[in-house]
C-alpha cells in the first residue's frame, strides 16, 4: 500500500528566491514524483513565479539537476577525507560511509537520488548524470585501479566491471529502503546491514 502523502513543510521567506525555489522543488519531487509536479506548483510552494523559476534555472530539467550537484556538493568534505584514507580498501569503506551519513541526513535528497536521478525525462529525451555523481565513479574507479597497481584486485577482475557491481548495489540497496517506506516493500535492513554486506563483497574482490 502506497504511503499516503505529507504536507510539504513551509518554505522561509527568508531565504533567496533561487534557494526557496530549490527547496520548494526538492520537496515536491520527493513527495509527488518529478513527473507530476509543475513548474507552477513549484513557484507557488517557494512564494515566487514561475518566470522567476526559469530565470534561475532554464526549465524543470535545470532545476532537479541543480538539486542533485548541491546534494552532492554537500557531501563532497566528507568523500575527500574518504579519499585521503592510506588503503583503497579504507577508501572504498569510507566513501560508503560519507554517501550512507549524508544521504540519512537528508531524507527527500535520498528519494530523489534513488527514484529520480537517472531515469529518461519525456521532455529532454535523456539520462540526467551530474558532475557529483561522476566524481564519486572517479574516485571509486581511482581506488580500484590503485588497488590493481598494488596486485590487492582479484585477478580476473576489471576495476570498471567491480566500480559498477559495487555502486550498482549499494544503490539497490537504498532504493530498496525507500520503496519499504513508501510501499512496505520487503527490505528490512539497516545501515549497519548495507556495511556487513559491504564489507563481505569488498574482500570477496580485494586481496
């Protein structure tokens, strides 16, 4: 059974248009989905217009990509300390921890990224991957390649193909928690399950 929905929470008038526009959207996205929420709902929630909205961000396209590079803005501190880990197994360990600790912080940003963040947009024909997110597969695909430098990668393995395999199930993992709030979907784990299950399959890939 599908969650039924909450008020969107006021917006502070003392904020800038542009970051009452921001807000306004995430929360919006979040709750209704980005396919049913308007430009016009959007402006009314953040207490501007709509022309106001385009000005800031060029379309509704503009808008959810620049939700997702300020979400990933805000968890860069913590993926550059993750970065300056001295092993690429701590690495890996720690950028997990940074993405899971920012993402539990900001409930609607996880929904977003899990439910939104690549799909194909009827209006723009394409798949939305912003600069955040390829920063994450640079330092991920970093850590690999030093881990195969330093003979610690299972021979046989490309770092591309375990970069994919890991993210692709860390991200399952959290979308599968999202959709266990919205529709009680079968997903009873916590964080501390998402790092065992990490842990496990970083040693099953790392010497």
């Amino acid at each position: 059974m599908m969650a039924m929905s909450v008020p969107a929470k006021p917006v502070p008038a003392t904020l800038s248009s542009h970051d009452r526009i921001l807000q306004a959207a995430k929360q919006l996205f979040a709750q209704r989905g980005y396919e049913n929420t308007s430009t016009v709902a959007i402006a009314r929630q953040a207490g501007t217009s709509e022309s106001q909205l385009m000005k800031h961000f060029g379309s509704k396209e503009g808008l959810l990509e620049a939700i997702f590079e300020r979400g990933w803005t805000s968890l860069a501190p913590e993926m550059v300390r993750a970065r300056e880990q001295e092993s690429p197994r701590l690495r890996l360990r720690g950028l997990l921890e940074a993405v899971v600790s920012g993402l539990e912080r900001d409930p609607e940003l996880l929904e977003l990224m899990m439910l939104e963040a690549r799909r194909v947009r009827r209006e723009a024909n394409q798949v939305l991957v912003t600069t955040g997110f390829l920063q994450l597969i640079r330092i991920v695909d970093e850590c690999l390649a030093q881990a195969q430098q330093a003979g610690q990668l299972r021979q046989g393995l490309k770092p591309e193909t375990v970069r994919s395999g890991l993210i692709g199930m860390f991200e399952g993992l959290l979308r599968d928690l999202v959709l266990a709030r919205r529709t009680g979907f079968p997903a009873h784990y916590n964080k501390q399950d998402i790092s065992a299950l990490f842990d496990a399959v970083i040693n099953a890939v790392l010497k």
